[in-house]
C-alpha cells in the first residue's frame, strides 16, 4: 500500500498543488473539521459509491488516525484505483481545517 505523511499532503497543497482527497469519516467527524476540498465518502459506503470515481484519476484516502484510509486504500487499489493513505490522519493533520 502507497503511503504519504499528512505534513507532506499538506505541503503539497500549500505549493498549490491539486490533490484528490477523500475522507473515509463518519458525518459528525468531518462536520467538526476536515481539509478543504476533500471529496466525503464514509467507509461503510465506499463501495456503494465508487463509480462515483475515476481510476485515470490518483486519490489520497483520508480518516482521523490513518486505520480506515488504510482499509479504504486496500479495497480501492483492489478494485483497479490508484489510491495513497495518508498516515496518521487527521490526528497528524497540521493544516487548514474547514
């Protein structure tokens, strides 16, 4: 599994860098914050909504300490996507919280 430090997401979005990310929390975690412009589709509905997007398309899968973007990434990489866990979540975030 791809994996990439939170400090490292967001210093790659600082350098205006246009990052696909989706955050695998439930409702109420991402309400009470999450990186701007994250695309939201919690865990349990995943598979559900993954025609929803594209596999010419990289994305970095987002949770509050790393485990579910873990599962998130296992299953979408299984599944043909080219997908990278953030490690340490949201807990290592240190960027701009909408």
């Amino acid at each position: 599994m791809k994996e990439v430090t939170a400090k490292e997401v967001q210093e790659r979005l600082e350098k205006g860098e246009n990052l696909h990310l989706i955050d695998v929390r439930e409702v109420d975690e991402v309400e009470a914050g999450h990186i701007p412009g994250i695309l939201h589709i919690p865990l349990g509905l995943l598979e559900f909504r993954m025609n929803e997007l594209s596999k010419d398309t990289s994305y970095i899968m987002v949770c509050r300490s790393g485990k579910r973007s873990g599962k998130a990434t296992e299953f979408l990489q299984s599944q043909g996507f080219d997908v990278t866990n953030m490690n340490g979540g949201m807990l290592a975030w240190e960027g701009k919280v909408e």
